[in-house]
C-alpha cells in the first residue's frame, strides 16, 4: 500500500544559502516621506500609551483597581519600547 507521508522521509532540499536585506529605498525622497510616516506613527502610539496613565488612573479613585494599575504600568512600558526603538530608526533614515 502507498503511503501519504512518504513525502517527509524525504528531508529538506532547499538550495538558497544566502539572506540579503534591503533598505527601504535609495532614493532620498522617499526616506524623507518615511521619516515622517514614521514620525507621526511614533507620536501617535505614545498619546495613544500616556493618555490612560496620566489622565484616566489618576483622576478616578474607581479605577485604582489590581487591573487598572496593571494596564497603567502596561501602557509606560509600550511607551518606554517606543521612544527606545523609534529614534534610532529615525536617525537611519536621516542619514
């Protein structure tokens, strides 16, 4: 009887040795359209992260909850990863 998986007795003969990444572009105007996509994006997600922990904690004694506080340290952790991912990545694209 045939079997169905004599495929995988086979192994992996994947011939391609080698990755190459590209930039986004060489071509300066469109790094400038990016820097600024990028830009926009990076202060969008940081209103977006401090507005619950500044604003909605602070000023409802109802939402000093376990979960509230937890979702307050969550949002300054995102933005901690933003403002350190962000500005380098931005600092390529200028240069």
């Amino acid at each position: 009887m045939y079997s169905t998986f004599s495929t995988l007795d086979s192994g992996n003969h994947s011939t391609e040795k080698h990755l190459l990444l590209l930039g986004f572009s060489d071509g300066p105007s469109l790094q400038s359209v990016l820097f600024v996509l990028i830009l926009l994006c990076c202060l969008l997600t940081l209103m977006g992260d401090l507005a619950p922990a500044t604003g909605g904690a602070s000023l409802h004694m109802r939402l000093h909850t376990p979960m509230s506080c937890f979702l307050c340290h969550l949002t300054l952790v995102d933005a901690g990863f933003t403002t350190s991912m962000v500005p380098p990545l931005l600092v390529n694209l200028c240069s």
